[in-house]
C-alpha cells in the first residue's frame, strides 16, 4: 500500500487500509493504473 509506484493514485490524507484497498480497486482507478503499469497486476 506504500509502493512508490502507484503514489500518484492514492487518495490525499489520512485513510484506512479498507478504504484505500476499495480506492485502489475502484474500476476507473484500477483502469488508470494498468493503462500506466500494466505488471501492477499481470494477467495469469
């Protein structure tokens, strides 16, 4: 949840690890994501 990586694409402010991992997941969030770093979750 820290990985400097995805930095840019974590809500600003204090959060729990719940809220965050639903941010992360959220679809148009999670598009972003991979459209940038496409190895943030491989496909298998």
């Amino acid at each position: 949840m820290e990985c400097p990586v995805i930095a840019k694409f974590r809500p600003q402010g204090q959060h729990d690890l719940y809220s965050l991992i639903d941010h992360l997941l959220d679809s148009a969030t999670l598009r972003d994501i991979l459209r940038e770093y496409p190895q943030f979750a491989p496909r298998l």
